[in-house]
C-alpha cells in the first residue's frame, strides 16, 4: 500500500527507517567537535591508561589492524596528518602525555596522602625508607673498607643487599596503602594513541560532511570507546 505516509520503498516517511540509507545517514552526522576526543584523553591518568591498555590486549578486535580503518586512512592522508597534529597539541609526546597522566592521578592520590601524613604513617613511612637506605649501604661500605681485596665476599654482600632491597621495598610499599604507580609499557600506549587519532580522524571527516559508511566509523571509533569504558570503570571504582 503506498500513500502520503510511505516513501516509494515502502518504509514510512515518518518516524526510524532501517537500511543501508539510515545507517549512511547517521555516519554522516558530525557526532563530535574535532577535539572532543583528545580534550578528553589530556583529562585521564595513569590508571585510566592501564585499564583501557589491559582492555585493549585483551579484546579481539585489537589482535590485528582492521581493514576499513587502514582503507580510510589511507583514502584521507591529509586528515590522518590533520588529526595527528590535533593529538600532539593536546597531548605532546609520549613522555609528555605519560606525564599530565602521572599529574592526574597524584591529583587524586592527593587527599589519600594528606590522610597518612595527619595519622602520622606518613613519617612512620620515611624512617622505615631512611632505614633501608642505611642497611643497603652499610655492609658493601664496610666490606670495602675492611677488605676490599675479597671479591667473594663483595659480590655475596652486594647480592644480599639486593634481595633485600626488594623484600624492603615491597615491605615499605604494602605498609604505605598507597596504590602502586601503574607501568605503562611504550608501545601499548602508542596503541591508544593510534585509537585517539582514528577518532580524531572520524571527527575532521564528519564535520567536513564526508559520507563514510557506518561500519567504517564504528571500526574507527572502537578503539576510542573501548578506552572511554576502561575510563569509567576506573571512575567508578575510585569514587
């Protein structure tokens, strides 16, 4: 039945359509400014990095490159390079970026760090590491004062004082209850960086009222959102 309510296809003129043109439609609407996604990725910190980096390495779609979004970048060199600078302003270098994360999280350690220092395990903590420091360098000195000639007995010493380096470190640590430094391996953040410039990248496009096929922009803006649930589960978590 055709009539005032149904285009020539059939599906109705009013209210959703389904179908190739829908979901064109949609893919072509500028969802984001150009810097939404790196605004947001200079706000997270080192604990929101390492959740999505564990997120990411452990999701399937992140195992090997996704064509369609290797085919739109290299269809929009130009844009690539655009959301590349976009992502250096924001976020600097690598080390930069590790960096403003390291900040945010301190940020928010700070309250923790002013409960220890009012309960006193704050000053408990750096006598324990004053300690430490002086039951380290006190054998290997008087070895090398009393027989620096004795190699076995350097070498015992210096391995002794290495094992208890470590066992005083993670002793010290665990009596601090101040949440490890995460480690943030390279490479894996370069992954998510790469994540940020895809998103970037969708965004200079859409604002520019390219048509890109919905499959291309949800493969692009995966690796952006997978970063942003690893982001709120963080959140939540510290709250």
């Amino acid at each position: 039945m055709n009539n005032a309510y149904q285009f020539l296809d059939g599906t109705p003129r009013y209210g959703s359509r389904s179908g190739a043109q829908t979901s064109r439609e949609a893919a072509q609407d500028p969802a984001v400014r150009a810097e939404e996604a790196v605004e947001s990725a200079a706000r997270l910190g080192l604990d929101h990095l390492s959740a999505a980096i564990d997120r990411r390495l452990t999701s399937p779609w992140a195992d090997q490159e996704e064509p369609l979004v290797a085919g739109l970048r290299r269809a929009y060199p130009r844009e690539v390079a655009a959301a590349r600078v976009l992502v250096k302003l924001h976020l600097g270098s690598q080390r930069q970026w590790r960096l403003k994360a390291q900040a945010v999280r301190d940020k928010h350690l700070a309250a923790t760090l002013l409960r220890r220092r009012a309960s006193g395990s704050s000053l408990q903590i750096l006598f324990l590491r004053i300690g430490l420091m002086i039951a380290l360098i006190a054998p290997p000195a008087f070895v090398v004062a009393t027989g620096r000639d004795d190699i076995v007995k350097l070498v015992l010493t210096g391995a002794v004082c290495v094992s208890a380096a470590f066992m005083g470190g993670h002793f010290i640590t665990v009596r601090s209850r101040v949440p490890v430094m995460p480690h943030i391996r390279g490479p894996w953040l370069a992954e998510l960086r790469e994540d940020i410039v895809n998103a970037t990248l969708v965004a200079i496009l859409q604002n520019k009222g390219v048509a890109l096929e919905s499959k291309t922009v949800d493969a692009s803006l995966r690796g952006w959102k997978s970063i942003q649930t690893a982001a709120e589960a963080v959140d939540t978590l510290q709250r």
